[in-house]
C-alpha cells in the first residue's frame, strides 16, 4: 500500500490529494497538513513520519528579487525538525528559479528532495492532475527512479516520466509558464492590430489555429476571465521571477521582457499591482 503525505492543501496540494484518494479510484493512505488550521487533516508529525512520499505545495509568491522563499523554507524546516525517517521522499511542488533545489538539498542534508513541477491550471485543478501529459522529475536517480514508480503505480502508462536533474526540471516549469504568457501577449498584440486594420477577430483566430501546430491553449482574447492579457496567480508571478533571475545571470530576455511590456499595457493595473515596482 502507497503512503502518501501532503504538505500544504490549496489548489496543487488538494489535486494530488484528490488524485491519490478511493474518491479517485485509488487505493493509497493519505496524511495531510496545513498550517492554516481550517485545511489542516492531520499532524505534521503524522504526515512526515507515516508517509513513503511526501508532496510540498506551498506558496512561493512574488517578491522584489524575484521570489519569496520563505514558506517552502520554513516547510522543509519544519518537515526536517519532525522526520524521524531516512527513506521518505520529499517532492517538491512549488515552482521554483532554476538553481533553487539544489542549494535546499544542501541545505536540509536529512531530507531527500526531488523536485516535481506540476502544470495544472486553477480552473480545473483536479482533473488536470490526474491527467497529465508528463511526469518532470529531478533529482538524484535513486530518489527519482523511486517518484517514477509511484506515479507508474498510480497512472500507468499513460504518459511518459522525465527523469533529469534539479535545473533541468526547474527550468521545464518556467518554460512553459513564460511560453504560455507569451503566446498570451503575442495574441493581444495580433487583435490591437487586427481591429485598427478592421480584420475580422473570429475568422483570424480559426485561419491561424487551425494549424495543428499552434495548438488552443492560451487563443482567447480576451482570456477565460474575461480580460486581456494574462493574470491569476502563476503566469505573472513566474515571468517576472525569470526575469528577474535572468538579469542577475545578465542575460537579456528580450522575447519575454516583451510579453511582459504587453501585458502591463493591455491588463487591468489593479491584477499587476504586486508586481509593479
Ligand atoms: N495554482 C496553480 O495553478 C499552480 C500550478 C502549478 C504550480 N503552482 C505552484 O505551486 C505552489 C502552490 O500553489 P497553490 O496554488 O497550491 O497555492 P495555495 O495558496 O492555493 O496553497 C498553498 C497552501 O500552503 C499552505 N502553507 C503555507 N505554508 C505552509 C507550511 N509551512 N506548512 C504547511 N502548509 C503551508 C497554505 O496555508 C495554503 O493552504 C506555488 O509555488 C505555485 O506557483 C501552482
């Protein structure tokens, strides 16, 4: 029997739960903890010591250098001062800058830490969990190979399991967000000049997704909630923090630093104000 332990019960951590529940046909024991008292199942101690696999999915907000680290440090902090196991897998959710895990897995020596991006979006949150169209793991092999065959256990094989390093693995995550974010802005762009050349919006977006090659994802102008350009909780946070990162690495991503102008020109000032310095 798998022996599951979630850490942090919002949308990401609450989707994992719910893909290894009976609810979900699965047939695993499930620990969970919350520090918010109302989200709170189970004990710390109960989820850190009675779990094989423990899922970290805490928030990891915007800040002015990029990214706020403090409630996944104070997370592994805590996970680390109760464990009293050497062979429980820690799976780290949270998206995190490229260079992130390793320098935690220096730093909690007792804990073995992979880390598992995890694409899901708010809307659909649970299903999107339990289908996924890959698996991301990085790590050290001996711990990846073993969060493999968990998920293999769990979902078959249904979509392929990447096992790389930490960076690679981190960098996978932020690809994505920031491809998502552009192809946001690169559309918004397309319908400003579309209705100064009086083209018709609908036909536009037909004649140009019906290349296979471009996909649906992220073609609604104005987006799901209404609005243009992208906000919620994950795309604004991320592109900023990866170009926060980049600068400090002195690498000039001009592609996304765009997307970003963009999107402060056509989104409503009210969603960007965490980000505006
Ligand atoms: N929401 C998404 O669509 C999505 C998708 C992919 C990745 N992510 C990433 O996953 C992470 C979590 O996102 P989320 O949307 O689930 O956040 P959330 O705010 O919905 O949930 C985070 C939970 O962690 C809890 N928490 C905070 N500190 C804790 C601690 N020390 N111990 C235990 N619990 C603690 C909070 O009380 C909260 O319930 C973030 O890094 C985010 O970028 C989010």
């Amino acid at each position: 029997m798998k022996k599951i332990g979630i850490i942090g019960r919002g949308f990401v951590g609450s989707a994992v739960e719910f893909g290894f529940s009976a609810q979900c046909g699965c047939n695993a024991i499930i620990k969970s903890y919350d520090i918010d008292e109302s989200r709170k199942k189970d004990s710390l101690d109960e989820t850190v010591n009675n779990s094989d696999f423990i899922f970290v999915s805490v928030p990891t907000p915007s800040n002015h250098s990029g990214i706020d680290l403090s409630f996944l440090m104070s997370a592994l902090k805590s996970i680390e001062h109760v464990n009293r196991r050497n062979d429980n897998v820690i799976l780290i959710r949270s998206t995190i800058i490229p260079g992130t895990t390793k320098k935690l897995d220096e730093i909690f020596k007792n804990l073995n830490i992979v880390f598992n991006p995890e694409f899901l979006t708010e809307r659909s949150a649970k299903f999107d969990f339990i289908n996924q169209s890959r698996f991301v793991i990085g790590g050290d092999p001996k711990f990846t190979r073993m969060v493999a065959q968990l998920y293999k256990w769990r979902f078959g094989n249904t979509a392929p399991i990447i096992q790389t390093n930490f960076e690679t693995a981190e960098l996978i995550k932020y690809m994505n967000n920031c491809f998502f974010a552009t192809k946001v802005s690169f559309l918004n762009e397309m319908k400003i000049l579309s209705q100064k050349i009086g083209a018709d919006w609908e036909t536009s977006i037909q004649g140009f997704v019906s290349d296979g090659r471009i996909g649906h994802s992220h073609t609604q102008v104005p987006g799901p909630d209404g609005k243009l350009g992208f906000g919620g909780n994950c795309l604004p946070k991320d592109v900023k923090a990866i170009l926060e990162f980049s600068k400090k690495l002195g690498i000039n991503l001009s592609t996304i630093k765009g997307a970003w102008e963009t999107n402060l020109d056509v989104r409503p000032k009210e969603d960007l104000k965490n980000y505006l310095n």
